[in-house]
C-alpha cells in the first residue's frame, strides 16, 4: 500500500474512532496516548500508529472545545431574552419562520450571560421580515439539541453539534421582541448573499426552475418544494442542488477557461506570467468565491479543499499520482471537519471522487495499448467514458446510498447520463455568469441568462418527473440479490490494483457481513417497533410479507413526524410500501404524520375512526378482521353507533400469534 494512502486512511480511522467511544478522551490518557506514540519512535509500528493517533486526538481536542462552548442548563426550559444578530438565510415556510440566530447576551430572571452562541429558531404565526445582520431582542424558549431515538434516521442532535448550534427553540410573543438595527460587519457574507438571491429572483413568479436556480446560485434550498425533492431523490439528482464537487469545478473550470483565453491576449504578459498559472491562480479564486456565496456549507468546503489540492500540484508542477492526491485531499478534509468524517456526505463525497478516479486510471490503461484515435473514436470515447463513469459511480455509491437512506434510484444512471451534461454544459454556467453579471450591475444580461436557464430547466423538468413515477424507480435495502451483486463488481475491481485489494477486500467483507446478519423472520413470527416520536404515537408491525402502521406521530408547521421519522425507519428496514396504516382518531399527535408518510411511500389500505384521507379508506369498526402470514389482525373497537368521546372513538387493534398478542389502543380512556 502506498505511504500517502496508508496515512490518509489511518488518520481518518484514528478521527473515526471517536464515534465509538462512550465518553472523551481525558487530559491524562490523551496524554499516554502521545507517550506511548513516542516509545514507537524507530520502530515498524510509529507509521501506523501516529497517523491513527493524530486523527483520534484532533477529533477528541475538536469535541472537546465544542463540548466547552455548550449553553448552560439554566437558560433551557423557560422564557429568556436573547440579543444578537440574525444570521444564514431566513427561510419561511407554512407560516413559520426559521432562522439562525448568534447571541451576544441572554438575560435570565436574576443574571445575565455575554456570550456568543449559535442558536437555531422558529418564530409562528404573523412574523416580521427578517434579513441576516440585523440586530434582535427576543423572547425565547430554548431547548438543547436533541434527536429523535429511532433507527434509520438522521440524528439532528449530531448534526447540531458538527454545525455548532449549542441550541434550538422558538420566539415567544412578547412586546419585548424589538429589531435594534442593522450591523454593517456581523453576517456581511450572508447579507451579501440574501441580498443577491433576493434580487435574482424579484419579479419572477414561484416555479420548480427557480427554486433550483437560487439553490445553484446561492445554496438556499428552502424554495425547492417537497414533491420536486421527492422527484430528485427517486431519480438521483439530489446532488446536482447541493452546491458540492460538481459545482465547484465547473466554477473552477470557468474561471480558469475565462481568464486562460483573456490573458493570452496580451503578448507582454504573457512573458511575464505564463496563461496557466494565471488561469489556476482565476480557477481558485473563482472557486472560492462561489463556495463563499453557498454559505461555506461542510460539503462545499470539502470540495474546495479537494480543488485547492489538485492546483497545488499543477503550480508546483509536480507530478502526482491519482492515490496521492486523493489521499492529500482525504488529509484535509479530515482535518477540516474531523467531527463530520462518518457523515453521509463525506462517504458519498470521497467515495464518487476515488471511483472517477480509479474508473480513468483502468481507462488510461487501456489508452496506452491503442494506436491514436480518430476524431470519431474520440467522440465515440468520450461518450464511452460518461457512461463509464456513470456505470461506477451508481456500482460503487449504492452500497452507500442503501447504507444511509436505506433506498436506491435504479433510473440514476441514466437520468444523470442526461441531466448532469446539461447541468455542466448549459445551467450551471448560466447561473454562474448571471452572478458575476448581478454582481456588475448589468441588470439586463442576468435576466437573460436566468430566463435561459430557467428555460433550460423548464423543458428538462418534466422528462425528470417522467422517470420518477416508472414503478420501479427505487428500490429499498436489504434485497438479497443487491448484495450479490455488490460482493461480485467489488471482487472483480480488486483484480486490478493491487493496494485496491485491500480496500476491495475489506469492502466485500463488509457486504458478506451485513447480508448474513440481515436474517429474515419466520412465517409465524411479526415484530411491533414502537418510534420515538415525542408526544404522540407511530408503531410499526413487520410480518415477512407484510407492514402495518399503527398512528403516524404528529405534524405542525411544515413539520412531519411521518417525514422525518417513520419514512426513513420504514426505508432503513427496507419497506418501500405499507399494507395497512391504521389512523386511531384526529388528534394531531397520532394524525398529523400521515400525510407526509402517505406523500413518500404508497398505502394499500387505510383505517381511521375520524376524517376521511380519501374515497378508498375505510372506517375501523370492532369485528374487522384479516391474516397475514400466520398472524391475525382484529379491531376490538370502536363498537357501530358507539358515541363517545373522540378518544373513546379511538381504532383498539389485536394482533396476535396464537402464543402471544399486542393490543394497540390508541388514546382509549
């Protein structure tokens, strides 16, 4: 295995390992650990271990800073007023009002604390217009960070703490809430970037192509709707919104291209500077301007670094092999967020960038042993390569995709063999000359690049929406033939490397492992999973053959239970589709979820003892009965004519075995 790549791996083994420790590292076994590095010094075991060390010692100081700058518990719980800045992009949905907000004094009932704090915010009902920079009193009520306990869902209180908000809550009413002003240097980035996405979208009517232009231009996503999100993931697309690798080198490549041409206009300094260096010095800059006004999200940032690794290479005209410098680009994405290293955009960033690289490594191979291609075997080539890259990436990223979703797009690639070249070709750089164009002042030509770009998407949009219904679009994990064929391509690709038999290697193992453990029920066996879901309810019944869902949690304000929680448990257990969902009575704590689980996964049948969803489900009435594999289903109550409270009305399911029985009651009293 290469120096560089043993490094990079074990650095970014050693900042993984703190996920699977119950507790941090204290001061004084850090410290054996640095002396019991040192005692390795001249032998075969210091350059593993100092690498493995380095990285477990970097994440272990990174948390444990974070871990410093937590609020104290006393300002939890209860009304407190906060003054500070208003800082991201304010996003308003449903009548809610989110927002991040950084604190500069939080006044309690008998103190007052001076400290800088990110905080994350709702404010309901009639609320203001906010822009960020502007300086706040509030009244709020705060809560600490915390997640959902389920599995198959994203733990928001882990991402909270990679993101740096010490704290979540809403704005109260209160004649205290007060706008202070403006500050002219606080979030002057974000003011920068609120102020050019306003203005490229004022004027122009809601539609899907401007929801995804302001996603490109300034990484706001908050106008993409949640059923054109739905399209982008049952096809794959997801990643062409998120201002990532993609983007940044097409910014990278304008830049350089625009500034290459431009500097060799000028004979004298082109003997003064050679058009290259220029165009790199144009392609970085570039770059990091566009990642500046995505906000410098986690993902951008890391594609940057991989970008900055790349033109270090090219201006110190040193040749370097594609290992080295994706283990050079693995280095400093680790060091540059060492919390977030088994985050499902690191493995599926990292990962698309070593398959590219290993698919033109084995096409490069085979270049040498040809003769010179024609200018037709070279169209024919670059058509062969899109294809090729498209074929590894899908291979090589499902494992991945099934891993943290729990679902696959089986259309991916070809839905992105056509929009990833008209995203590359036509809207990404009209977006970005709009930009510049807004930026110049020169009003006229951004709206006719946007209006092409908008065009551009309006046309593509509906062929997108097309593939997204075909009944097989998706398909959820845990299929047995899935990992057949995973085991078999990540054998055949360690044929071809030797260091990539041990990465091969280890992945096939894991692919074997995760398919034996994956142990399927018995005939006469069904599992009840009670969610977390706060207050309220959501259980989910397996049989081998079929699902269930027991109340779906609750749903307020753009906010769903059924969204966020049952969908992913449902996708993680590889259910792509639910049998029965039974709605127990109108409380929002039981109902408010369903509509998100019935906007993501199909529902064969319905029952629920209050408003009808449609014209197919079916009131649940006490005798209602049905097997499903060795398993009886009956309703208990509520009894016909029964006129109770809504509560008493509540749908009371029996499930039984023969041996053994659940009884799901509802809100019964």
């Amino acid at each position: 295995m290469p120096t560089m790549v043993r490094i990079s791996v074990l650095f970014w083994l050693g900042a993984s390992l703190i996920h699977t420790l119950p507790v941090l590292l204290e001061w004084h076994s850090a410290l054996c650990l640095v002396v019991a590095g040192v005692l390795t010094f001249r032998t075969r075991a210091f350059p593993w271990l100092c690498p493995l060390l380095g990285g477990l010692l970097l994440a272990n100081t990174v948390a444990g800073i974070m871990l410093m700058r937590s609020l104290p518990s006393s300002v939890y719980e209860k009304p407190v007023t906060i003054t500070g800045w208003v800082m991201g992009l304010p996003n308003e949905s449903d009548a809610v009002l989110r927002f991040d907000f950084l604190t500069q004094r939080i006044a309690l009932p008998t103190s007052e604390l001076a400290i800088a704090r990110r905080l994350r915010l709702s404010w309901y009902g009639d609320t203001p217009r906010v822009r960020p920079g502007e300086r706040w009193r509030l009244e709020v009520r705060l809560r600490s960070p915390r997640s959902y306990r389920n599995w198959g869902i994203v733990d928001f209180e882990k991402r909270s703490f990679i993101h740096g908000i010490k704290g979540r809550g809403y704005v109260r009413v209160s004649t205290d809430n007060a706008r202070l002003g403006l500050s002219g240097s606080v979030a002057l980035l974000d003011q920068i970037r609120w102020d050019l996405a306003s203005s490229l979208v004022a004027d122009r009517p809601k539609s899907t192509a401007m929801g995804v232009i302001r996603a490109l231009a300034v990484g706001d996503r908050s106008a993409i709707q949640p059923e054109e999100w739905r399209v982008l993931r049952r096809t794959g697309l997801s990643h062409l919104i998120a201002i990532s690798g993609l983007h940044i080198g097409l910014a990278a490549t304008l830049g350089y291209w625009l500034f290459n041409v431009l500097w060799r206009l000028s004979p004298a300094l082109l003997l003064r500077v050679p058009a290259q260096t220029v165009g790199l010095v144009a392609a970085i800059t570039m770059a990091a301007g566009y990642a500046a006004l995505a906000g410098f999200s986690i993902p951008t940032t890391r594609a940057l670094v991989m970008l900055l690794a790349a033109s270090l290479m090219l201006l110190t005209r040193r040749r370097w092999s594609a290992s080295t410098l994706f283990s050079v680009a693995l280095i400093a994405g680790t060091l540059l967020t060492p919390l977030a290293v088994w985050s499902a955009s690191f493995w599926l960033s990292y990962a698309a960038v070593g398959f590219i690289l290993l698919f033109y490594s084995l096409a490069t191979d085979q270049a040498r042993l040809k003769a010179p291609p024609s200018r037709l075997q070279r169209v024919v080539r670059a058509l062969w390569t899109l294809c090729g890259i498209q074929f590894f990436l899908f291979v090589g990223l499902s494992g991945l995709l099934m891993a943290f979703f729990g679902q696959v797009s089986l259309v991916a690639p070809i839905v992105n063999l056509i929009a990833v070249p008209i995203f590359s070709i036509a809207v990404v750089p009209l977006v970005l000359i709009a930009l510049l164009s807004q930026l110049l002042g020169l009003s006229a030509l951004t709206t006719l690049l946007l209006d092409s770009a908008s065009g551009v998407l309006d046309y593509l949009w509906p062929w997108i929406s097309w593939t997204a219904k075909w009944p097989h679009a998706v398909t959820s994990a845990f299929a047995p033939v899935v990992y057949l064929t995973f085991a078999v391509v990540i054998a055949a690709l360690g044929c071809f490397r030797m260091y990539w038999r041990w990465v091969c290697g280890f992945g096939l193992l894991c692919v074997l492992w995760v398919a034996l453990t994956t142990s399927l029920p018995r005939r006469d066996v069904f599992f009840v999973t009670v969610l977390d879901v706060g207050q309220g309810l959501a259980v989910v019944v397996e049989t081998p053959d079929h699902t269930l869902l027991f109340d779906a949690g609750s749903g307020y304000g753009g906010f769903s239970v059924g969204t966020t929680v049952v969908v992913p448990y449902l996708r993680s257990r590889g259910h792509s589709a639910i049998d029965v969902m039974v709605v127990s009575h109108d409380d929002r704590d039981h109902r408010g979820g369903a509509a998100g689980v019935l906007s993501a996964v199909p529902v064969g049948q319905i029952y629920r003892s209050g408003r009808s969803f449609d014209d197919q489900d079916r009131a649940c009435s006490a005798g209602q009965s049905w097997n499903w594999d060795g398993i009886s289903f009956r309703f208990l109550s509520p009894l016909p004519g029964h006129r109770g409270s809504r509560n008493d009305r509540s749908c009371v399911l029996r499930i039984s075995d023969g041996i053994s029985s659940v009884l799901l009651t509802g809100d019964i009293e």
